[in-house]
C-alpha cells in the first residue's frame, strides 16, 4: 500500500501484541445454515463473545494502554451509542482510569445500564452521536480528560484492525470480508491489516440504508441521512476524517440494507446460528441476503460485531418474521352468533393442523348483520402452504375469511 493513511500494518501489530490478554481471541465460526441461505461458505468472527459483547473492546484497550500514566489518573471520556461506551467504562474500570460517557438520548436503556454498572459516570445528552460529542469534547475540556473517540482515532483503529489480522490467520483463503460501517474505524483498521496479508482480498462495507454517510462521501452522492434504524450502532451522519480516505481507497464496494433486511438477518442468527446479534452486527449477513448471487461461490468472512439488542425488541423481531413466513396468520371471520361457534371453529382449526394462538368476538361493528359475529383468530402454521389450506377449509365452512395483514388491514372477503 502506497498511500498514506493514518496506521500502518505494523501499527495494527503493535495494537495485537498489547491488547493480547486483555480481550478475548474470539473464534472464527462456520456457519452451514447461513451458508445455505446465502449460496456462499461463510464463516462468522463471534466478536459478540468480548465481555461486553462487541467488537469495541480491541479498540478501547489499545487506546488506554498507550495512554500515559498521568493521563490515565485524570481519567478518559467518550461518546457513544453504546457498545463504545462500554467498553470504555468496563477496561478503563480494569485499568483504575476514571471514565466519563457521554450518551444520546435515544440509546437503548439496556446498554446505558451495562455502562454505569461497569463503574462509568453516564451523561445523557442530546438526540444524536453528533450533540452527544459536542458535549463530551466540552467536558473534556472544561475537565481536562482525555478524549477517546469511537472510530477516529489512530490507537481506536489498529485496536479494531486485529480482526481481520485474526480471521486470516484462521481462514487464509477467505476470498472477501463483509464488514458494517458506521463511522469507518472498525473497517479502515480492518482494511489495512487485510490487504498487507491478502491484498486481492476483497473487501465490502455495509451501511444501514437511513444513514448512507460512506456512501454519500465515497459515491459524491447526497442522500437523506437520518431515521430510526434497528442498526443504531452504525447510525452515523459524519464520517471519521482519518477513516474515509482509508476505505475510499480499499474499500470495493459500499452496500446499502434496508430495515426488512436488518430484521431478517438478526432473526437469521437468532434462528440458524444460535447467537444474538444487533441490528449493527447483523448488517454484513443482510448485505449477503440482498444479493445472494452476488456471493454465491464464494468464501465470504461476516464479523458479528455486538449482541447487545434488547430481548424485547429480539422476540418482536422473531414474531414478525413468522409473519413475514406466513407462520403466524391472522384470519377475520364472519357468521351468524350461535351457541357453540367457538367449538365448531376451533375442531376445524384442529383437524386442519393449526395451533390457536389468540381469539378476540367482535359483534359490535356496523359491517356485520345485529344477529352476526366477527371473530378475529390468530393461528400458528407450518408455512405459506399450509397457511392457505387453512383458509381454504374455513371458507368452504361458510366463515367467509379475511386474511388481517401485519399491518392492520383485511383482505376482502372471498
């Protein structure tokens, strides 16, 4: 590599040797079932395995262990979304350095909690990473911390390049390595140390598709930056000043996914691989589910970069996509109100092979005859198929269904 970016290769070295045992060598994983989902062989980095379940770690450490002694003593300060934060606040705990965490507001309560009870003092602050920042630099100021920034900084991003140093070592024929993108650290440090290894392996940044900031900057383009998104841990509307250069320069290709993509691939760990994944360490899988051709064939390196995601948010998650398969159908339907309705309509749902799972009357609505009922029953199916076996035996039976879309909206009557 000719140019002139702000690590070297032996800077990412360095970042091995000194976060060696400090964080966790995490395996490089096959993944069969994801292999057959996408058409590749993939095999997974479980960086959800640190202890505080994210990627971040490596960076952090290898920041605080370059800081000077006195530097350690007034303590350090940071912003971030979450998985930075703790990582921050739990090695700096283990250093005996102060840590100070600046956090938007919006940040998932389960990782504000995980910081403060690493030690961390936790100020929230502001809707975005950008306010969250401007606070944090004012507080460093005004305290004289040190600042650690999440992605644009030097130590930060050799810390984070020893990923791919390791999944090399692991799988030296990897033909290319999928990595998230938010403010560039963890994949600029990723693309150094993997071109001075294997510099015809290919290399693929992804993006949520609500915050296309590399995008933008790389492709001269100017999309709409902003919105909730499930991958709130790459949410990031500037890009790292010392990372975009890096990865405009190895980097092949940015690929956008949208939030029904997130949400497969979050699901498709959950289901396939067995392990928890964000919205953020889920991105690379749903680039591969956007355009599995594009891949198929290949041997394809995914990092799951952090599994904090609330369990709450994962079962809604996993509840959708059984819709999105038709293995939780909803049907409305409408008949005459008589004494043993109710039996009648779960024998048949019986006998057709469906597992009820809710039932809610409904006699009051002015669509539906004063001596009718409509009657609102959720069901459990085997699939698209079956799904519409189902449907087809209660219209025969005279229910007159509707199928109720996740959205709220009945299909007309058959």
């Amino acid at each position: 590599m000719s140019e002139s970016f702000a690590i070297t290769p032996e800077d990412i070295d360095a970042a091995a040797g000194r976060i060696a045992g400090h964080v966790l060598r995490t395996p490089l994983v096959p993944a069969p079932r994801l292999s057959e989902l996408t058409g590749a062989t993939v095999l997974v980095k479980h960086e959800n395995m640190q202890a505080t379940a994210s990627f971040k770690e490596r960076g952090a450490v290898n920041k605080l262990l370059s800081l000077s002694e006195a530097e350690r003593a007034r303590g350090v300060i940071a912003m971030s979304a979450g998985n930075h934060a703790q990582a921050v606040a739990y090695h700096a705990k283990r250093f005996g350095t102060p840590a100070t965490i600046v956090m938007p507001e919006p940040t998932p309560l389960v990782k504000v909690e995980n910081t403060r009870a690493h030690g961390a003092r936790v100020v929230l602050h502001g809707e975005t990473l950008a306010e969250a920042s401007q606070k944090a630099h004012e507080l460093a100021g005004a305290e004289k911390l040190t600042f650690v920034h999440p992605y644009d900084d030097a130590a930060v991003m050799a810390g984070q390049g020893t990923l791919a140093r390791e999944m090399l070592a692991d799988a030296p024929d990897l033909d290319m390595l999928i990595i998230p993108l938010g403010g560039g650290g963890l994949m600029a440090g990723n693309a150094v140390a993997a071109k001075a290894i294997k510099p015809g392996i290919e290399l693929i940044g992804v993006e949520a598709g609500l915050y296309p900031s590399f995008f933008n900057a790389v492709h001269r383009q100017d999309q709409p930056i902003g919105g909730p998104t499930l991958a709130e841990g790459i949410a990031v509307k500037t890009v790292g000043q010392l990372t975009l250069p890096v990865i405009s320069a190895l980097v092949g290709d940015i690929v956008l996914v949208g939030e029904d993509l997130i949400e497969r691939a979050v699901n498709a760990y959950a289901s396939l691989q067995h392990s928890l994944a964000e919205g953020a360490g889920a991105a690379g899988l749903a680039a591969m589910l956007k355009e599995p051709e594009r891949y198929a064939g290949r041997k394809v390196g995914l990092v799951l970069t952090g599994g904090n995601i609330d369990t709450r948010l994962l079962a809604a998650i996993m509840v959708r996509e059984l819709e999105r398969d038709d293995r939780i159908v909803a049907f409305r339907l409408t008949t005459s109100d008589r004494p043993g309705l109710l039996g009648r309509i779960a024998s048949l749902l019986g006998e057709e092979g469906a597992n009820i799972l809710e039932v809610s009357h409904g006699r009051l609505f002015l669509d539906v005859p004063a001596k009718g009922v409509t009657l609102d029953v959720t069901v459990e199916t085997r699939g698209a198929a079956h799904s519409r076996a189902i449907e087809d035996a209660l219209a025969k039976n005279g229910f007159a269904p509707r199928r109720i879309l996740p959205r709220g909206l009945a299909e007309p009557a058959r």
